[in-house]
C-alpha cells in the first residue's frame, strides 16, 4: 500500500566525539616491544619463534617511526590529521 504522506523525520541531536591518533602514538609503544617480554604472556625465551616475532614486529615499527618522522620532516602536513567538515547544528 502506497500513500502520498512523507513519514516524519525527527532529528535527534547527537554529541560528537573527536578522536586525535597519530602514527607515533601507534608504533612508539610498538617498537619500544623488547623480544624477550610478552605483556600477560610472562617472559618468552631468547631465540623462540615467539620472541622472533616479537622482535621483527619491534623493528618494523621503529623502521616505521624512522620513515613517518622523514616524511614529517619533510611535510608534516601529509600524514597529519585530516578534519571533517562539520555542518552547524540548527
């Protein structure tokens, strides 16, 4: 059943929440990770397939950190956030 009447649309104010991540704050804690301690896992043995991964994540991230502080460098705006445009509530 079709009827020409609009349904009616009730805006319902809703509070926005701006959430400010950068890189850094990702990849410092990540490539400070030491291969030797797990956090909750307890310690993880030198030479372990564990600790191994562990360890390649830590240097990806710090090889991550290098790069992303170049580009910064360089341009600090490219890798800054961007802002949403915003419309003014009525």
């Amino acid at each position: 059943m079709s009827t020409p009447d609009k349904p009616k649309v009730i805006m319902v104010p809703v509070k926005r929440y701006d959430i400010d991540i950068k890189l850094g704050d990702i990849l410092t804690p990540l490539s400070r990770m030491s291969a030797t301690a797990v956090p909750g896992r307890g310690i993880a043995a030198p030479g372990t397939e564990l600790s191994q991964h562990v360890q390649q994540l830590s240097d990806l991230a710090q090889r991550l950190s290098d790069v992303v502080g170049r580009i910064d460098a360089v341009d600090p705006t490219v890798l800054a956030p961007t802002p949403r445009a915003t419309k003014p509530n009525p």
